[in-house]
C-alpha cells in the first residue's frame, strides 16, 4: 500500500495501537479501493443508507443538520483519520442524520461493512479500537445534541467553553476551529460568537489571548449555561 495511505491510516483510532507494517498486513487481506471526491462534491445526503466504511486518507469533509431553528448547523468537520459515520455502519437504521459535503479535493480508503467486520475479526486491536471510537461518537453527538437545544447564544458559548476545557483536561486550551467555523456549528452569526466572547471576558470568566482562552470563572459559566 501506498506510504502516503499508510499513514493516514495511523492517524485513524480504528488503527491505534497498530504499527505500519500491522495496519499494511490487515488492510491487505480485507477488500478494499481508494475513492477520490472533488472540491464541493456531496459525498452523502441526510436521510441515505451508510452503505460503506470509509476513511480519510486526504483532504476534509463537513457534516451538516438541520437545527431546531430551521438552519443547517455544521456538526462536525471529517479531517484526514476520521472514519466516517461509524456510528451507522452497522446499525439498523443505518440512514445519516447529516449531510456530508467536502470541503477540499477528498480521498477516502473504502471498505463495505463486512470487510471492516472482518478485519476486526482478523485483529483484536481493530475491534476494541472501533468500540471505543463508537462511545467517543456517542459522547460528541450527546454534547452537540445539548448545545443546539439550548436556547440562547449565550447559553450555546458557554456550554461550548466548558466542553473545549473539559476536553483538554485544563482551564486553558487552543480552539481548532476558526470563528467561523464555531458560529457555524451553533447556526449563530459570527457578530454574536464575538459579542459574547468579550462579553464573558469583560465580566471575567474568560481571558483570552489570541486562539488561547483560559476558563477564569467555570461556575458562572455553568450558571450561564443552566
């Protein structure tokens, strides 16, 4: 297998743990094609079955739902390692509550559900991995289900800081996300992630430098929040 593929399969936590001779031996007795998208392309519509088991090997994708508020709200961005929608590929009810799109010429490693079983099956490693990826999963869409339910922008950004800081385990963290991107996930205008970023640091809950914010008050974030 291709080097450049390799390693983007050692970025997956469905091959954690796996070096790279352990992933090019799995992966070869497991059928298997590279799929390539172009910029824009709609790789699947809310609503249709998971019929594959894809990775990212190159580029980016963006998973979008429509919110309470009528608006598409960005769920997640798909970035190089990420095994898409594994939440699905197995399930009953296999049909996506998102729409994908990508957003950048896009490769993926494709598998059909039963060549994923299989290469569980072949390895230990992978099946414990992909467990442990669907609790990951089920945690982000139980946190993402929260925020947008919540009524205020407010409300929406400090649930969002508190979850950031929870996540990198300390009171100071660098978003990943442009603002943008962040408004966009809430389904708020920019203008009003902005507006309460400096209102949370003018009233002292938050310190902010840059990318880098600090949690300066958490319980009045969490009061804020409800």
């Amino acid at each position: 297998m291709e080097k450049k593929v390799t390693e983007a399969l050692m970025r997956c936590q469905l091959f954690e743990g796996l070096s790279a001779e352990d992933i090019d031996f799995a992966t070869a007795a497991v059928k298997h094609r590279l799929v390539r998208f172009d910029k824009d392309d709609v790789y699947a519509l809310a609503g249709t079955p998971c019929r594959y088991a894809d990775i990212v090997v190159e580029g980016e994708m963006t998973a979008r739902m429509v919110g309470p508020s009528g608006k598409f709200v960005q769920m997640a961005t798909i970035g190089v390692g990420t095994l898409v929608a594994p939440a699905y590929i197995f399930a009953k009810d296999n049909r996506l509550p998102v729409s994908v799109e990508t957003t950048a010429p896009t490769v993926v490693f494709r598998m059909t559900p039963a060549g994923l079983y299989q290469l569980m099956k072949g390895d230990d490693r992978v099946g414990m991995n992909f467990i442990r990826q669907l609790s990951s999963t089920s945690e982000f869409l139980a946190r993402k289900t929260q925020m947008l339910t919540l009524s205020t922008v407010r409300e929406k950004v400090a649930a969002f800081l508190l979850d950031e800081a929870a996540r990198h385990d300390g009171k100071t963290f660098t978003l990943t996300m442009s603002r943008q991107e962040i408004a966009d996930t809430f389904a708020i205008q920019k203008f009003s992630l902005q507006r309460v970023i400096r209102e949370f640091t003018d009233d002292g809950l938050i310190a902010t430098n840059g990318k880098s914010i600090t949690i300066v008050d958490s319980e009045g974030l969490r009061k804020i929040k409800g």
